[in-house]
C-alpha cells in the first residue's frame, strides 16, 4: 500500500490511521500465533517450535520479506530481509525471538496457556508478550513505515533475525551468526525483548544487565536415610545449602561475594536522573508486578536496583521429598540453580571465579558438592551509545505513543545483544513493546494490546527517522 506521501507532516496520521484500521487484524494474527505452543525446552514441542517458525515465515513473506527458516540444533530461526528504495541506505537487522517458557496450565486463571483470550483490552497466552507480540509489533509496524512511504518501500534495509532458543539461552546463536554472517551484516541493530517502564511513559532502554546461571548441588550420606535413624548425627545437604544460600547476601541487601562489586561502574548523577524522571512509587510496582514487598541493596532505589546494580537469586530449590508423600528422610542430595545478573563493568568470568571461592569459602568442611557455571551461555551487560542513533529512536516513541518521552531507562534481564553487537561492529538500539504486569515466564502471561499498536507505530517512525539520518548525510 502506499500513500502519495511521505512529508514528515502526514507520517503520523498515516501510521496512526493505519494501524487503527488494522489492529483487529493484528490481534487476530497474534491469537493465531501464540496458540502454537513453541516450547524449546520441551523436546516433546520440537515439532512445534517448527511450526511457529514457518508460521512466521508465511507472515513476513505476506508483507514482501524475503524469509527462510533455519534449522538451529533442535529448534528453527527464520532469517529474512526487505531491501531499501535507496541503494545506500543503512541496513538494520532486528532480532528476537519465537520460542516460548514452559507453562503450567493448573496456575493459569484466564486460560489455557496455548488457548489465548482477549479481554479488557489484553491478550491472554503464553508468548502473548515475550516475544511473540514484540515480533508481531515488527511486523506491523513495517506494513504501517511501507504504507507512509511515497513509494510504499523502506526507508532502510533491513534484515531480520528470530531465533528459536532465546528461553533456553540461544545456544546455537554464535554458530548461525558465524555460518550466516554476510545475510546478517549490519549497520545497527534493533534488539526487541525488552519491556518499558509504562504505557503512559514511553522511555528508549539504554541498558541491559548481563546474566549467568549457575547449579549448585550438595551430596550428604550415600542414600536418602530415615531421620529418625541418624538424625544429629548425619550431614544434611539440604541445611548445607540453605547455609552457603543464606550467606549470599548482608542485612543491607548486599552481595557478600569477596569483589563482587569491584568492577561494578560507579551509577553516575546523569544516569540516576533519567530513572527519577520516570514515574514511580512503591504501590504501583508492587501492583503490577505481583512482588507483594520491596526489599534489596540499601542507597539505590528501586530502578536503579533493576537496572544498574548486579543481583543474584535463587530461582529452584530441590531437596527430599517436595512433592506426594513424605518419607521423613535425610536427603542424600540438595540442589540450586542460580541467576546472576551482572552490571556494566562486570565481566563474568572474573564472576563466576568470585562464586566459586565464595562456595569453596562457605561449604561445611565436610560436605561434598560441585557447582558448574554456564558460562558458554552467558551474555554480558550491554549499553547503547548516546548519539543520533538513540536521537531517532527517542523521536520515533514520541510519534508512536502521541506523548512526550519520559527519561531512559535499563532493562532487568539478559539477552545476546553484546554478542550481535560485537559480532557484527554494530550498536543496539532496545525497542520493547512488553510491560511489567505482563507476567513474562509465569501464569496468566498477556499484553496490553495499546501497547502493541503503541510499539508499532513507534517502529514504523524509527525506520523513517534512521533513514532521515543518513538521507541527509548523504
């Protein structure tokens, strides 16, 4: 579709006018979507994760993207492009994702995971928001640039990256961005698994943190022994464990790691005043992110705590018998895994040596244990330089969400943006249409499909604003 015009007068109404026409065309094909249960973690949804990435496949090619779907270890990735109008336009590539987190369908209220529903103006279904309704938004919002553009083509190249094993810490990334590296070879890159902070405070992420897992299992006697049989007398693993966990952190909130914090970049003036400029109180986080009380590192606030300082936390805790009938046993093995999350400056080797002399410091002198860190899937911390760059994107919210933007802020997770970022010389762009109520990895998942339409109108804007750039360089 095109328009006869293309003056930056008429982009709005355009976009706008466009996606109000469509968004229930959108929502349709999201539901559609997001009933297609790609669980990667699940070798029983293999043929599934297959399946999504054809789906989306059938979908860029309906808009004029050249796509391909990739097979990655055991999942798929759909690679594809939409060449500029202009010959030396930049070229953008756009990663995300299509596999989804494990459900369990026995803690969802609104509905089946896989079986979605529109109510109160969200959609309901795992996916729905991470990352499913980002790559929807990409999708949409690159009909709406292609309808605002005199010629109905793009104002950039761009090329397009959907991997099929981000839930499982994209294993296979380095070796598709090696095998495939000519296909995906950019001048920026735009990283959408990101959430903002409101739908009444648009603000570009400027920060990620960086992640590294760990398992931590504790071996007591040979076998699960009766309590009441060598109780006092026996090492527990399971209060071994609790012993080196509850050590982790001070009464301020602190990790005790010996040199931990060493490496952590000083939080400047300029970064704690665009976290204040965003709007926050304590009753609206614990609202709607379900936390129910604040707590964490004393001196930071709540953001800058999410953002900008590093975190360790237990994500699984096993030992005896958690489930059907207790036996009343010493357990013979207890076992953690644990999410580290990493500030700039941080590097996670060096984290990763701090955790192990922290454990081997810690253990009972007579417990048996091994600790591995994942370090081969971990990503580091990642920032997006201040520039014109970050200029568009800022420009681009403004017109998409109809309201001024509202500082900058970070993002809590992880993702592989420093190794595209790395691989290719290029800067990240994070441009995230997900919100904090969404529930992302637990029940009931959706997403705020104002915000979807929020997000796609500010993508079509951020192709015209990057194209702007380099047309008037030229």
């Amino acid at each position: 579709m095109t328009t006869g015009r293309s003056d930056m007068g008429d982009r709005d109404g355009i976009v706008a006018g466009f996606l109000g026409d469509q968004r229930e065309r959108l929502v349709e094909r999201l539901t559609e979507w997001v009933r297609i249960p790609s669980v990667a973690a699940d070798p029983d949804r293999r043929v599934d994760v297959a399946r999504s990435a054809h789906w989306l496949a059938a979908e860029m090619r309906d808009i004029g993207v050249t796509a391909e779907v990739v097979k990655t270890g055991d999942a798929h990735a759909v690679l594809g492009e939409i060449r500029a109008a202009r010959p030396d336009a930049p070229t953008v590539l756009v990663y995300s994702h299509h596999d989804v987190r494990h459900a369990k369908p026995e803690q969802w209220e609104q509905t089946d995971p896989f079986t979605p529903v529109e109510r109160d103006g969200r959609l309901y279904g795992r996916g729905a928001s991470d990352a499913k309704g980002q790559v929807m938004a990409h999708l949409w919002g690159l009909r709406a640039h292609l309808a605002s553009t005199a010629d109905g083509r793009a104002a950039v190249t761009l090329r397009f990256l959907i991997e099929g094993e981000e839930e499982i810490a994209s294993p296979n990334m380095a070796a598709l961005l090696d095998a495939r590296a000519d296909e995906l070879a950019c001048d920026a890159i735009v990283f959408s698994d990101t959430l903002q902070w409101r739908a009444d405070a648009p603000s570009p992420v400027t920060s990620m943190r960086g992640i590294v897992t760990a398992a931590l299992t504790v071996t007591g006697p040979e076998q699960d022994v009766h309590s009441g049989l060598a109780s006092g007398a026996t090492l527990n693993p399971a209060l071994a464990l609790a012993q080196v966990l509850g050590r982790l952190h001070d009464g301020a909130g602190r990790i005790r790691i010996p040199g931990f914090y060493d490496d952590v970049e000083p939080l400047t003036d300029e970064r704690r005043r665009e976290f204040e400029a965003l709007p926050y109180d304590d009753a609206d986080w614990l609202a709607r992110s379900r936390t129910r009380v604040v707590v964490g590192e004393e001196g930071y606030s709540v953001l800058e705590r999410l953002w900008a300082r590093p975190s360790i936390e237990v994500i699984s805790l096993l030992a005896g018998d958690p489930a059907g009938i207790e036996r009343s046993v010493i357990p013979s093995e207890a076992s953690a895994s644990l999410s580290i999350r990493t500030a700039p400056g941080q590097s996670l080797p060096v984290v990763a040596e701090q955790l192990r002399a922290f454990v081997a410091a810690e253990m009972p002198e007579k417990a048996k244990y091994s600790l591995t860190v994942d370090l081969p899937q971990g990503q580091e911390p990642a920032t997006t330089p201040d520039g014109p760059l970050l200029g568009a994107l800022e420009r681009a919210l403004h017109s998409g969400y109809g309201m001024p933007v509202r500082g900058r802020m970070g993002n809590a997770g992880g993702g592989p943006a420093v190794l595209l970022s790395e691989r290719f010389g290029a800067p990240v762009l994070f441009v995230g249409t997900g919100l904090p109520e969404d529930s992302w990895h637990a029940d009931d998942e959706s997403v705020d499909l104002d915000m979807l339409t929020r997000g796609a109108a500010s993508i079509a804007h951020l192709w015209h604003e990057i194209g702007d750039l380099t047309a008037g360089a030229s």
